[in-house]
C-alpha cells in the first residue's frame, strides 16, 4: 500500500533526527588518541603535549596522567609534580582548597596558559590576549636554577604577573613578568602564560627544553601527574562513553517506534465527519454579550467604544485628526457627503455626553449606537453586505 503524504513527511523528520543524533554522538564519543590540536598529551597536533609526556616518560621520570577531579587529588603532596596546561573552565571551590593543601604539604605545581591561573592560591594575572597571537623570545629577569639552565625561552604569553611580596618573576619584563615562581607553604607554584615551552611544536624552540627539564628536577627527584581531567579524559571513561552510545542507540530506537506507531495510527484509524459549523452561534455569542452589558449596566461603555471607532474610521476616511472637534467634524462630513450638518453633530454631540454617564438608558444607548452604525454604512466608512443593516436593525 503507498505511503500516504502526511506519513512520509513523519519518516523523512524522523530519518533526519536520526542522522543528526548519529553526527552528534560521533563528535562527543571519541578515542584518546585524538590528534587535536589541544594542549593534550594524548594529541600529537603543533598544539598538543604528547612530546613532552614521551620524552619525559623515555628520560626516567615517573611521568603519568592524572585523570580523575582535582578535588580527589592527596593532601600529600611532598614528591610530586602536578601539570595543569591550558585548562578550559574555572575550578570549583573543593578544587582549589585540595590544591593549597597539596601545595603546603610540599607538592609543586606548574600552570601554563589562559585560566590556569585561577587555580592558584595567589592570583595576580593580568589577561594579555594581544600578545599571545604570536611567539616572543624572553629572558630572564632574575637568577634562579631554572634561568641559570635557559637564559632565553619561547612563549606565547595570554597574561603577564603584577610583581607582588614572595613572587619571583623568571622571564618577561620586571614589570610584566611572563613565567613566575613562589612558595606555598612547603611546596611551590611555578606559574606560566601560555603553554608554548610544553607543546609539540613549541619544546624544540631555543631554551624551552631546558627550561621544563630544569623546573621539574631530577628523575629521581619527582613523580609528575599531568591533569588530563581539565581536557575531558575520565578514568574509567570507555565505561561511560559507551553506557552513552547505548543511550543514544535506545532513544534513536524509540523515536522510529513513536514514528511508525503514528503512521499507522493515521492510516488506520477511524474517520470522523467534521460537525458542521452552526450558523446560530455567532448570534447567540452576541446575544449573550448584549445580556451581560445590560446586565452590568454598561450602556455608556458600547457608546464610548462605538464613538472611538466611528471617529478613527471617519477621520481616516477624510484625512483629519482624531481630535477633531465635533463641529469640524460636521461640517467636514456636509461639504463633502451632504449630510445634514446640525443633525450630525447633535448625534455626535449627544454621544460624547454619554461616553461616560454609567447611568445612561439602555434604549437611548441602542438608538446611538445603531445611529452611528448607520452613519458608517452611508458615508461608506466599512464594506457592508447586503442585508447587514436591516438584519441589525430586526436584531
């Protein structure tokens, strides 16, 4: 049996829905061997980090990825080196305590790039993003072991320090010093403002290899944890993601079965004969507001809003305002129509009287309003059929 118009419709929506979820969850499932150009030790891209991890790992040190929150990070920190490059969101507020509190135990940290300052107990960065559209070679500004080792590096500085009381700037400028060092209690924070000197591309510059091996000491100095968490890699991450894919699959699923149920509905189900549309409603709907106008003895009311529209329809129609007095009025409407002039403005007169007397007659009320309407019909302000007038009248 053909495919009715209505159901095709229903499969084509249904058809693209489905390839749109396919195209999504393509983007949001994918493996840890992305080349990416993300500052990612897992991405092989300019922008990626895999060189440093590899060579750190084939040059003794105990070098691995830290892929679960900062906030199950241990209080413990003597020995260790966390890694913190480029991370992509602010940190939340367990983060950050876990941190100080890895920091003061003895533990180092090393932040590079854009936001990674936020992370710091101290924070005096001051955003530069001009400056980090292009490389820039610096030297150093002060005497350290990491400067004595690279007394240039390479750098692409998002920000630059304000030199405060216990922080030393490294590289950069002494009033706008790029790379920092200071202490946290036991432990130190070695704060750059971009992420060249860690990147594929950017670690074979003149001074930057020297200048990572320096800051992280000897192999059997340090145990090195390079956050991966910040760039979405989750321990135990195959489990979810797939967990993900089984989501998508089930709701990809329903979607065809609400689809095919509807399609079927249409084609099966019973017919039902439109009710014919009953001509007596209108009237009875006018009827039942003419009753509660009396009602409510609001008279005045249907005077004032079948005075308005009389004014803004005829003051339209002969190109005056709507402010127009009365006898303008009226004798507008003489020179140009030939209607009585006195009779019209005592009609016009007598309704600007009762716009807004609540005590007005219900009788007198009618008589002006159907007045007006019969002024409207003569001076051919509105297209009326034929018969309306009367049927108003009989009404």
């Amino acid at each position: 049996m053909p495919i009715a118009p209505a159901d095709r419709k229903i499969l084509l929506v249904a058809s693209g829905v489905f390839i749109v979820m396919i195209g999504v969850a393509a983007l949001l499932i994918r493996g840890t061997d992305s080349s990416e150009d993300i500052p990612s030790v897992y991405s092989a891209g300019s922008g990626g980090c895999k060189a440093a991890f590899l060579l750190l790992q084939e040059s003794g040190y105990q070098a691995q990825t830290w892929e679960q929150p900062l906030a199950e990070l241990s209080a413990d920190g003597k020995g260790k080196t966390l890694i913190i490059v480029e991370p992509a969101e602010f940190p939340a507020h367990e983060e950050r305590e876990k941190l100080e509190s890895f920091l003061k135990s003895g533990g180092r940290l090393i932040a590079a790039g854009r936001f990674a300052n936020f992370y710091l107990p101290t924070n005096h960065a001051v955003p530069d993003p001009l400056s980090g559209t292009t490389w820039k070679r610096f030297s150093a500004i002060s005497l350290s072991p990491i400067t004595r080792a690279a007394p240039e590096i390479t750098l692409a500085p998002q920000a630059y320090w304000t030199p405060g009381t216990g922080v030393i700037g490294l590289y950069g400028e002494a009033e706008k010093p790029v790379v920092v060092e200071y202490k946290v209690g036991e432990g130190t924070v070695l704060w750059l403002s971009g992420s060249t000197p860690l990147t594929n591309a950017g670690i074979n510059e003149l001074g930057n290899l020297g200048f990572l091996l320096t800051a992280l000491g000897g192999p059997e100095q340090t145990r090195i944890l390079w956050d991966e968490y910040i760039h979405g890699h989750e321990r135990f991450a195959a489990t979810g993601k797939s967990k993900g894919m089984i989501g998508w699959i089930g709701l990809q699923l329903a979607l065809f079965a609400i689809a095919i149920l509807l399609a079927y509905s249409r084609r099966s189900g019973p017919v039902w004969i439109p009710e014919g549309e009953v001509r007596v409603s209108p009237l009875e709907y006018v009827r039942t507001l003419g009753m509660l106008y009396e009602h409510a003895n609001a008279g005045s009311m249907a005077v004032e809003i079948s005075c308005q529209r009389f004014r803004y329809l005829l003051t339209r129609r002969l190109g005056l305002s709507v402010n127009s007095s009365v006898p303008d009025l009226a004798l507008a409407v003489h020179e140009r129509r030939g209607l009585p002039e006195l009779e019209f403005a005592n009609t016009l007169s007598e309704c600007e009287s009762y716009r807004y007397d609540s005590k007005v007659p219900a009788k007198t009320a009618l008589r002006l309003v159907q007045t007006l309407f019969d002024y409207t019909v003569r001076l051919k302000l509105v297209q009326t059929p034929e018969g309306e007038k009367t049927a108003w009248k009989q009404s």
